[in-house]
C-alpha cells in the first residue's frame, strides 16, 4: 500500500517537472518505468 502511495507521489512530481518543461517526455518514460520497478507497481 505505501509504495503506491510513494509510486503516485513520484508521478505527481514527474508531471510537475515535465509540465515546467524540465524533463522532456523522454526522460519522464524512462525514470517512470524505473519507479515502477522501484515500488514494484505491479500492472497485471
């Protein structure tokens, strides 16, 4: 349960620094798809 919360913690502030365009879409794909394994997100 806390690491979906840390997981959309996470994606709230991976929108934020892309909308600020501090990341490119890029860049918000490849640290997503670590925090996924980071917090074991399972997408079954």
């Amino acid at each position: 349960m806390d690491n979906n919360i840390n997981y959309k913690l996470s994606l709230h502030i991976l929108n934020t620094l892309k909308k600020l365009n501090l990341i490119t879409e890029k860049e918000y794909i490849a640290i997503d798809k670590e925090n996924k394994k980071s917090f074991e997100i399972r997408l079954d």
